[in-house]
C-alpha cells in the first residue's frame, strides 16, 4: 500500500494533536510494511505570518498531489481583528473547495458510556455507533439566489439541490452502510419542502442498487428527538448540508467530549481528514489537549484512503481499551484525579 500523505497541522492545539496522530500512522505504516510518505506545508495563521496567506500557492499544490490531506486545527485569537477572508480560517474553507470532497462523514460512537460524560443515561446511548453522512457541497450554504436587502427590511437564501448532487452523496452512504450494519437513515423534511421530496425520490431510486441494505426515512424535527431517545437504532444517517450541521453536532453529546470528535470529507479529488475541533487556544502549547479526536481522524483515513479497515478498527479498540482502563486528558477527567495523561502521553497510550 503506498500513499502519499500531506499533513497540514496549523494552529493552537492542531500540530500538538496531529504529531500523535501522524504518530500511530507511521507506526502501522511500518508494521504493515506499507509505503507512507508524509509531506508538511502551512495553512492557516503559521501560514499568514510566513508567507501572507491563510493558503499559500504551494501548500494548495501539493494538496492536490497527495492522496490524502490530515488537518488538525486554524485559527487564533490574534488573528480575530482581520476580515474574515484574510483570516487563517479563510484558509482551511478555500482547502476545503479546492479538494472538492462532498460527502462529510462524521461518526459518533458512544466512548461516553467509558469516560461517562454524556448527559444521556449509560443505558441509553452505550452501545450508540452512528455515522453521519452529510451532504456538503450544496443546499442552503450555496443556493443562489442569497441576498440580505436591508432596504426592504428582507433577506433570502435558497435551498436546491439537482438529482445528481443527491445520487453521488446517497451512493457513498448506501456503499458505507453496505460495510457496517447494513441500516440507513435518510433525513429530510418531505412533508414541507419541495427539495426534500426530490431527496426522499432519488435516495429510494437509488436503493434499489443496494438490496441488502434497509432504507428508512425520517424527519429532520423527528430524528432529532430520536437521536437523543434511541441512538442505538441509527447506523448511517445521510442527509443535507444544514440538517447535517445541525443533527451531528447534536449527535456529539454521544460522543461526550469535543476533543474525541473525527470527520473525514470524501468524494473529490483527494479526501481531507480533521479533528471536529478548533485551534483551542485556550489550551494551546500547554500538552493538555486531548488527541484522541485526531487518532480517530487517522483511524478514518487507513479506512477510507487506504483500504486498512483491519488497522482502522485496531486504533479504533486501542482508543476505547486506553478509555477502559481509565485513562483521560484534562478534558474527560472532569475532577476525577485518575490517570490524568499529557497530549503525549494519551498519544503513547494509544500506540502502545
Ligand atoms: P475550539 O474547538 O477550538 O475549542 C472549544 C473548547 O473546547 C475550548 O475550551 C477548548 O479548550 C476545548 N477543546 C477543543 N479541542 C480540544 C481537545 N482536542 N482537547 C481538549 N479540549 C479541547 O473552538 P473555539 O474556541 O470556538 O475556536 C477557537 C479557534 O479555532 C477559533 O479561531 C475558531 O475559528 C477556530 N476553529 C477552527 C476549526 C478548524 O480548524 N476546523 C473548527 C472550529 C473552530
Ligand atoms: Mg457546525
């Protein structure tokens, strides 16, 4: 297996989570005798104060070069007074349509029922393993036309979406949920939106290609309650852009800790992989991050970029095994002195 990996770290807490990260993946790079090869450029504001620029010319280049693109985090407080086009956040969003991905994968996996900080009951969400996939390339966030007429006291945003747009995303579901328990969840909000019933129509016209997999649909207002009620009855939920936003957020209370949260955006030119979170500069520089999210980031890319789901799922048990045996970074701790590890030392846990 050879792949070429450029590992874009960024800002705050993002290269001290993703030198743990990038640490597991040379180690099962070697282990399994596979050829990884690890580039680094800047992005965000390390970029800025080098080179001008939240995205430099050559950081873009590479990019699109490399097979896959791990993330850790943009963004500072000294960089606040900016325009937001000039901000390091305006980096990872330019990235992001550069390598085109349109299909955002966001799993949530119950650790909380190990670390116990979900506000759900244990005998609720244990158990819980839901992957998101949301669309991210179209709907309300991009439709035109877009206006705020302030004149007129008015503002609109539209949301469209073409049968294409939603094929290509349900087909990526359909494929995950095919590997996994065999179960998806479409949302929507059929019963008001005209967008919605082409959603709910293409996504069962494309069912029809996976017979082994069980298609429900929900409504968005419905599967928000479910979620928190039942999560264990979800396996893959494929929706739209905001209602995506909006239900995997919500659904990280199952997770239980910002800091434990991975993403991936597949389906363009080259996948990124990115921790949830942000830069935290709160934290920042001071080994208390935890970077478990960032693991579990590279627990999705062996996955999806190279094909080493046997890999995946090992990190993936070496996360939950360190979490059994009580350890914790600051941010699970919760007052509890238990094994209270460094960056690091959570990061050597895992690798152990
Ligand atoms: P944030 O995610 O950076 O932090 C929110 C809170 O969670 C903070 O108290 C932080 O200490 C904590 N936290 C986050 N990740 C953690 C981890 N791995 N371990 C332990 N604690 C963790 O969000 P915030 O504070 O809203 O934004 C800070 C900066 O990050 C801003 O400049 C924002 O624009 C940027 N940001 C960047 C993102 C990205 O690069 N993908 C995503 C979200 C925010
Ligand atoms: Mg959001």
């Amino acid at each position: 297996m050879k792949l070429q990996i450029l590992v874009v770290a960024g800002d705050g807490i993002g290269p001290e989570v993703t030198g743990e990260a990038v640490k597991i993946l040379k180690a099962v790079g070697e282990l399994g005798g596979h050829d990884f090869t690890f580039r680094e450029a800047l992005i965000g504001g390390v970029a800025i104060k080098a080179k001008g620029t939240p995205l430099p010319a050559e950081t873009l280049d590479v990019a699109l070069e490399s097979d896959a693109v791990f993330l850790g985090a943009v963004g500072g407080n000294e960089f606040n007074s900016l325009p937001p086009d000039r901000r390091p956040e305006a980096g990872l969003l330019q990235l992001r349509q550069a390598l085109g991905g349109f299909a955002n994968l966001r799993p949530s996996f119950a650790y909380s029922a190990l670390t116990q900080n979900s506000p759900l009951r244990p005998e609720v969400v244990d158990g819980a393993d839901i992957l998101f996939v949301r669309e991210l390339l179209g709907g309300l966030y991009f439709g035109e036309p877009r206006a705020w007429d302030r004149e007129a006291g008015s503002a609109w945003n539209t949301m469209r979406y073409t049968r294409e747009e939603v094929i290509r995303v349900a087909r990526i579901a359909f494929e995950l949920a095919g590997k996994r328990r065999k179960k998806l969840t479409s949302v929507d909000k059929a019963n008001v939106l005209e967008v919605s019933q082409l959603w709910r129509a293409t996504v069962t016209e494309v069912a029809q290609q996976y017979p082994d997999v069980t298609l429900e649909h929900q409504y968005v207002d419905a599967c928000s309650m479910h979620l928190m009620n039942t999560p264990r009855n979800f396996d893959v939920v494929l929706t739209e852009n905001l209602f995506g936003d909006i239900l995997s957020d919500e659904a990280a209370v199952i997770t239980g800790s910002l800091g434990m949260l991975p993403s991936a955006t597949i389906g363009g030119q080259v996948n990124l992989y990115e921790p949830v979170h942000g830069s935290a500069p709160d934290i920042a520089g001071k080994g208390l991050a935890n970077p478990l999210g960032a693991i579990l980031t590279a627990a999705m890319l062996l996955r999806h970029s190279a094909g080493l789901e046997q890999d995946a799922v090992a990190v993936e048990e070496a996360v939950k095994s360190v979490l059994m045996e009580g350890y914790r970074t600051a941010d699970l701790a919760r007052g509890q002195q238990q094994n209270v590890l460094s960056t690091k030392e959570m990061g050597k846990q895992v690798y152990r």
